[in-house]
C-alpha cells in the first residue's frame, strides 16, 4: 500500500467531485463515503498486471469483458445512495467486488448479484479473504433483483442497463434510493437517481453522463424505460 497513491486519489475525487457540481448538484462528497474510499485498498481488486494504476482515476479491465469504476463514479454513485450504518444495499454487478467492499464500511449489510459465475467465485473467495463478512455475494441475472431479503434501503446499479427495471424500484424500501447508469453501449447513457416515496411514487433524476459496459443478462434487452 502507497499512502501517497491513495491520497492523490482521494484529491482527485474531490476535485471531480467539484468540477461536475453543476451536473450532480454536490459540492463535496459526505465524509464517511471519503473515509470509505480511504479504507479499500482498490489495488486488491485490480489485475496483478494493472497494480501500478490502481489508483489512477480510469476504469481498468477486470476480465470477461468488465471493469473496475474508476475511483471517483464509485465515490458518487456511494454518495448518491446516502448509506447509513443500519442499512441493507443491494449491488447489481459485483464484478472484481470493489464496489460491495467500499459499501461494507457504510452499511449493515451488501448483497450483490453477478452474473458472470467466474467473476462471483472469485469476488466471494477474495472478499472472504480479506475479512469482509457482511458482503454476500450472489450468482445469476439480476434482471429481477434479489427478492429473496427485500426490501433494500439502497440498489446500485454498476454495468448500463438499457431500462429501469421495475422490479428493482419494487424492491426498495419507501425512501429508498436507485442509482443506475441508463442507455446502449457507444452511446449517450446516463447516470441516474431515483427515488422511492412514501406512498410508492417515484421521482427519476439525471445525474451526469456517463460511459459503462453493458449488462450482459435481461437487463440489456431493448425494452422501453419503466
């Protein structure tokens, strides 16, 4: 571990962060989500080969065709969701599991679905190994969320999908936050946020564009917003 890395890296959160204010509307990201990013060592979860840009502000590779956020769309999307210690998030995507660890920090517990089997066994052996225990990690397609430990304070969302699934919106606790990345890959997506009010209405957010692999289950199929 390079303290030094991992400082610049928290500077450059904070500058994206002040750069896309007139877009997401945040000035700084809460404190706890910052501390978080501290405490994951994102060079665990990257390619032995692509350590030595562990901490550089881009998407890397992780293998079957997904990435690892770049350090900066992780801090937002955590900070969107507004995790507090006693709740139950649901990640859609857990990839290398970068992700899931830096919620484990904020939250009671993390549930994350991925469906690309190699990369589920080996975030759930590495995650394990690294002494995260309130992280489950789930195979199969997330197309219908996980309704098995509904309902969820938070879902985040971390490959484009080409909808809003409903039953991720069902699945949310009234106050309950959405945050996912919309639209076809090589083309226009978005960042969004939604959210669940207490009579199951809810309201839909843009918050920044974005560029994210696509999902490979259900979630890709060409179907209008819901």
């Amino acid at each position: 571990m390079d303290q030094h890395l991992i400082n610049e890296m928290l500077e450059t959160i904070a500058r994206e962060c002040r750069l896309t204010q007139n877009y997401t509307g945040i000035h700084e990201f809460k404190p706890n989500v910052m501390a978080a990013m501290a405490k994951v060592l994102r060079e665990e979860f990257v390619p032995e080969s692509l350590k030595q840009w562990a901490y550089a502000n881009r998407p890397l590779p992780i293998g079957d065709g997904q990435t690892i956020s770049q350090p900066f769309i992780v801090a937002l999307m955590t900070d969107l969701l507004c995790p507090e210690k006693d709740h139950i998030i649901l990640e859609v995507g857990a990839g290398s599991g970068y992700q899931a660890a830096v919620l484990s920090h904020l939250v009671d517990k993390v549930y994350t679905i991925e469906i690309v089997k190699a990369l589920a066994d080996k975030a759930a052996k590495h995650l394990k190994k690294l002494g995260y225990k309130n992280v489950v990690i789930i195979q199969g397609d997330a197309t219908k969320g996980c309704p098995e430990h509904v309902p969820y304070d938070g879902i985040i969302v971390t490959a484009a999908a080409s909808h809003i699934p409903a039953a991720l919106k069902e699945q949310l606790k009234p106050g309950g936050r959405l945050v996912i990345p919309v639209g076809r890959p090589h083309m226009p997506q978005e960042l969004m946020l939604i959210q669940k009010d207490e009579h199951d209405g809810f309201t839909e957010r843009n918050i920044l564009p974005v560029a994210f692999v696509p999902f490979t289950g259900e979630l890709n199929n060409d179907i209008q917003l819901t």
